[in-house]
C-alpha cells in the first residue's frame, strides 16, 4: 500500500491504549487512514462512529481491516466476524483470551486468505533487536526478568484487567516473556510460580515464575503490580561476554553498567509498520509463545491468597 491507496481500519475499541497509542500511530503513517470506531462508550470527533461492529458492517462506511484494542475476553467473536467479512485484523495483545481462540483465528485467516497479526509491541522497543544479535552466539549462565509496575497508573479503573481472561499482573507481564522469547537463543519452559491472588479478584496482583531453557540455564521473572515510585521493566542476562541489561521495556541496552543503544519509543509505528507489509504481501504473523508462558503459569502455578485490592 501506498500513501495513494491507504489501508482504511476501523478501530474497535476505543480505550486508553487505543487513545495513547493506535491513534497517534495510524495518524502519523500515510500508509493508513482511520475511517471508522466501533466502541459502545466513546466517540472520536469527525469520524462516523458505532456501538457495535455489526453496524459498522451494516454501514456504508468502507473499509479494509480493523485494529482490535477490546479487552481479550470479548475479542474473539468480533475477530472472527471482521475475518468472515473479508477484513484483515490486528490483535492487540494479547491476542486472546485462551490459545484455542488464536489457533482457531489464525486457521480461519488462512481459510479466508486474510491477514491477521498477533501483536506484541514490546517486541519493537529500540534496543530489544540490539540485545538479541548481541546475545547471539554468546554462552548465558542465568536471565532475570523483573517487571514491575503501579496498576492504579497504568490500568486506572479496567475491572477486566482482574476478571478470568483478564491476566492481571500478566497483562504487563506478558510483555516482559514477548521480549524475553525474542532475544534469548533457547526456548525456555515453565518448571514452578507462585500467583498471588487478591482475596476479592479472579487474577493475579503478583507472581514468581522459574523457567529454564533446553541447554539447563535457569530463567527467573518476578512481576508485581503494586510498584510505587520508580518502575521496573528490567531484563538482565548473565553472558560470558559480561552482563546484559535491557531497561525501560526495551529502550535502553547496558552492557557491563555501559549504556550501548538507546533510542525514542516508536513501538506502535513500528507494529503499523508490520501490518502494512503483512497486508502488502498476503501474510500473517500469529506467535503465540507468550501467551502460552502465561497459559502455564495459570497451569502449573501455586496460587496463594493476597490482601483485598481496592482501586
């Protein structure tokens, strides 16, 4: 696509994310133009605006994909009806609430010879390529993954984020293991966690994990979000070649305490970016390791009690 022919998205879902982050990215590429939003709470100005995605479809209002930025509970079916409709679609992350709903969407693309993008935008933080050609080859003795984050900032009034689907802490979490299989050289598995769980929500407030990966080398991830003050998206890789830090989600690489790459957050562009060349070429990107790092915590993990949280 050029500037031209733009991809027309419909954007479903018009919450924080979508506010802070789609809008600016599609607004800023001529690759896309923004022809409609599809939320049952909030309008943007100038542009025709429906509660459902069936009015939408209903509508003379022409488009060619939909960006999805709904809570993961709910984001299947619609998924699957802008498919049905010929419409190639970009999943926030994470991409579903279970993986059976991704394997059954990324099938249906394919049938339906859509493009369908599963996306994980911290995998497009600046330095996160860096570290991963930096790790290449080198001997690692130990990873450590600490996330750490305030809730009541970053998910100001989001119920969902604590209902069944929802993560919780492994909302922000999962950023950190979308990351972590990106750079790291081995696959890695889940071999114990403990999920705290606060005694009046459905989802975890804080978690311990230990995974090792196939060569023996041990990989642990401590995610909390209750973090006041500065916080924490750290990943720290023990290498033969020195020690390996990646900060601030992905934007800054360390190397031995050495600040070796740093450059401005561009990660929505940089998904935008991906979705046209997908959309250009007739493919579809649909990586689910994450989510099932996640899908074996609640799995396999202890859950323990944690006092009450209340926004």
């Amino acid at each position: 696509m050029t500037a031209a022919t733009p991809i027309r998205v419909a954007l479903i879902g018009l919450g924080k994310i979508a506010r802070d982050q789609h809008l600016p990215a599609m607004a800023a590429d001529p690759c896309f133009e923004l022809v409609a939003i599809v939320s049952r709470h909030a309008e943007q100005p100038g542009l025709p605006s429906f509660h459902t995605l069936d009015e939408l479809l209903a509508s003379e209002v022409a488009f060619d994909a939909v960006a999805l930025c709904t809570p993961p509970q709910v984001r299947h079916g619609l998924a699957r009806q802008a498919l049905e409709a010929g419409k190639h679609v970009m999943l926030e992350k994470p991409p579903g609430a279970t993986l059976s709903e991704v394997e059954d969407l990324r099938q249906f693309a394919q049938a339906k010879a859509v493009t369908l993008q599963a996306t994980w935008h911290s995998r497009h933080a600046p330095a996160v390529a860096p570290a991963r050609d930096w790790l290449a080859g080198r001997r690692i003795s130990a990873a450590r993954i600490i996330w750490k984050e305030d809730v009541r900032v970053w998910h100001p009034g989001q119920d969902w984020i604590w209902e069944p689907g929802g993560l919780g802490v492994f909302d922000p979490g999962i950023n950190a293991l979308s990351i972590a299989t990106a750079v790291l050289p081995r696959s890695f598995f889940l071999t114990s966690a403990t999920l705290h769980v606060p005694e009046n929500r459905q989802s975890p407030i804080a978690a311990e994990l230990d995974f090792v990966d196939t060569a023996g080398v041990p990989i642990t991830a401590v995610f909390d979000f209750l973090q006041t003050g500065p916080q924490s998206w750290d990943i720290e890789v023990d290498t033969d070649g020195g020690a390996l830090r990646l900060s601030h989600g992905g934007s800054k690489l360390w190397i031995d305490g050495l600040l070796m790459h740093e450059q401005p957050e561009a990660e929505y562009p940089s998904l935008y970016t991906r979705f046209a060349e997908l959309i250009a070429t007739g493919a579809s990107d649909v990586d689910v390791t994450p989510l099932r790092h996640v899908a074996d915590a609640f799995l396999l993990g202890r859950r323990v009690a944690a006092p009450a949280f209340v926004e």
